[in-house]
C-alpha cells in the first residue's frame, strides 16, 4: 500500500495482439517488476488512441493543476471569471498562460482543448443537489427533517449532501406529489415553491431521463441538452429573481426577507450550471457522446473493492490481500474486454 504523495507513471504498450495499459508507482526498490505494474486495460488491437480525461471535477483540477471551483476562473474547460458564469468563456490551452486564470501548476500530462469530458454523474448530482439547497432555506428545518425521516432519506454522513438514489426519491416526490414544495409554509413565499417545483421538473429529466437520449443520434442528443440546459438556467434566474424581489420588499416579514435572501444567494449560477450549459452539448457535437462513458465508471468500482475487501478480510497480511484483490478484479477486467459477463 503506498503512502504519502505517490508519482504514479500512466504507460501502455502493444505486445503480440493486445495492447495493455497500466500505471506504475515509482517506489524505492524494483519500479520496474511486473508486480509493482497495476494493469487498468487490455484489448485486441493497436496501442492507438484519442485521450479524453475525465473524473469529478476535483480530480480533474488536480491532474490538470486548476486550483478548483471556487477560484477565480472555476472552469476547467474556459477561463471565465466567476462573476460571469452565465458566458463561455475563451477556452483554456493549458499552456503556462493558465497561471494567470487559476492555475496553480501546468497539467499533469499534455492535454488540449476539446479533451475533458464534462463528468455527467457530477454535474447533473451537482444541479440537483443546489437545487434542493435552495428549498432548504425556505422550509423549516425540522419539517424538513421529520419529512425525510418518514421516508428513510439521509444524507451522505460525511459531505452531508443526498447520494444518488437518495437524490432520485427526492426528486420522484416532489416531481410527483409536490412533496417538497408543499413544505414551504409561508403566504409570500408560495410563488417561489411553485417556481421551484418547475425547477425541479426541469432537473428531473435531465437526472433520470436525459441518458438513454444519449444513446440515440449524438446531434439530436446535442440538441436536447443544449436546450435542457438553456432552459434550466433560465429556471434558476427567474427564480433567482423572484426571491431577491421579495428579499428587497420592506413590507415583508424580516425573517421571510432573510429566508428569500438566502435562497436567492444559492440559485445564482454555479460552476456545474456553467459546466452543463456551455460545455456539455458542445462536447457531444464534437465527440458524438458524452454519458456513454463517464466518472461513474471509478465510483462504482469504490463499491467493487469495499466487496473484495471484505471477500478477502481474512487475509491477515494487508499487503497479500490488496495483492488478491487485484488480481481478482484484474481477471474480471480481462474477461469483460472479452465479451463476458460478470
């Protein structure tokens, strides 16, 4: 198991009919051994290919040395400035010039324009998730809880926002029934649930419907999200606008006032907003995909090895159990490139 802050070398190579790709830890003693290599792909054919880069957005500013939404130039993919997220900005060529537009350190591996893949399970997780937050400001908090308690929704313990099947029965309630929205108990603020619940219809297609569009011709998809997302944006501005109207009303309730205040903040545009506004249908007309694959890939493989961990729990020394486990996944790999079913 390494420690610390390890240099990790991404390499590959064909020999005889597969072409192998693998990533090599730089270790003190026998780098070089087939044993230290960790094999992340194998397949029939050629060592070509077109690198695209993509991972939650955390991930991908620290591979590409971007200091990470909440600088002053949140995009990975353009520079603009934070205060203007509602634009597309000039796109990024992550030369040396990007220290000067939230860069902290050149990329990792050379990469240019066009390679990052905006990660759909994150944005669309990242929308729904302010677009809760903004409900929350307009409820009360024990309602709220006593509302998810009965239904055996919760929180992630440590990032303290839903996970996506969590996220899923939110939105199906309120899509649905108006669960949510019906918890706002305010006569001023009735307006803003019923924006909200538009909102909320909005985000739920792109959520839990917009994925298997993908699947279908990639320009008619490009075309869907493009507008999806043109319209969710003007969704969070008019209600964005509707809760600063009444935040700015002197002749309401000061603690509706703050409320509206609030909530207001947490609806202006946002760097995933931005992300799935200008980048995402943009990535689709050049690359004629864009969920087909994705990050969602590595989160479901966090799951896989909490499985083997435990399948191997027994086997007391740590090194020879991590060992196991990845020659078990390392068979699995080799198999699926093969056609076959777990």
């Amino acid at each position: 198991m390494l420690t610390g802050d390890p240099t990790l070398v991404l390499m590959g190579d064909k020999g005889a009919s597969t072409t192998k790709i693998g990533i090599l830890p730089i270790i003190k003693c026998r780098t070089n051994a087939p044993s230290n290599l960790s094999i992340i792909s194998i397949w029939e054919g050629d060592d070509n290919r077109q690198s695209i880069l993509t991972g939650d957005l955390k991930f991908l500013s620290a591979l590409i040395g971007h200091r990470g939404a909440a600088s002053n130039n949140p995009c990975c993919i353009c520079r603009t400035p934070k205060e203007q997220l509602e634009i597309n900005g000039e796109k990024r060529n992550y030369s040396s010039q990007e220290l000067l537009y939230s860069f902290e350190d050149v990329s990792l591996f050379p990469i240019g324009p066009g390679q990052i893949l905006p990660p759909p399970l994150h944005i669309t997780h990242g929308v729904a998730t302010r677009a809760i937050c903004i409900l929350e400001f307009l409820i009360d908090k024990n309602i709220l809880y006593e509302f998810l308690h009965n239904r055996h929704i919760r929180r992630d313990p440590r990032t303290k926002t839903f996970r996506g099947n969590d996220l899923v029965k939110l939105l199906q309630e309120e899509v649905q029934r108006k669960a949510l929205s019906r918890l706002v108990e305010q006569p001023e603020l009735q307006r803003a649930a019923a924006l909200w619940h538009k909102l909320m219809e909005g985000v739920s297609w792109f959520f839990t419907q917009s994925g298997s569009l993908l699947f279908s011709d990639p320009m008619n998809a490009a075309d869907l999200v493009e507008k999806g997302a043109e319209l969710l944006f003007k969704m969070f501005q008019v209600l964005r606008n509707h809760l600063q109207n009444i935040a700015n009303n002197g002749n309401i309730n000061v603690i509706v006032r703050e409320k509206a205040a609030s909530a207001a903040k947490k609806a202006r545009p946002f760097p995933k907003l931005h992300y799935l506004r200008h980048h995402c249908a943009e990535f689709i007309k050049n690359n004629g995909w864009w969920g087909v694959a994705s990050e969602q890939a590595i989160e479901s493989y966090h799951a896989v090895f909490n499985k083997l961990e435990l399948r191997f729990r027994n086997v007391r020394d740590k090194k020879l159990q991590i060992e196991r486990m990845m020659r078990h996944h390392f068979l699995l790999n080799y198999l699926h490139d093969r056609g076959f079913n777990e």
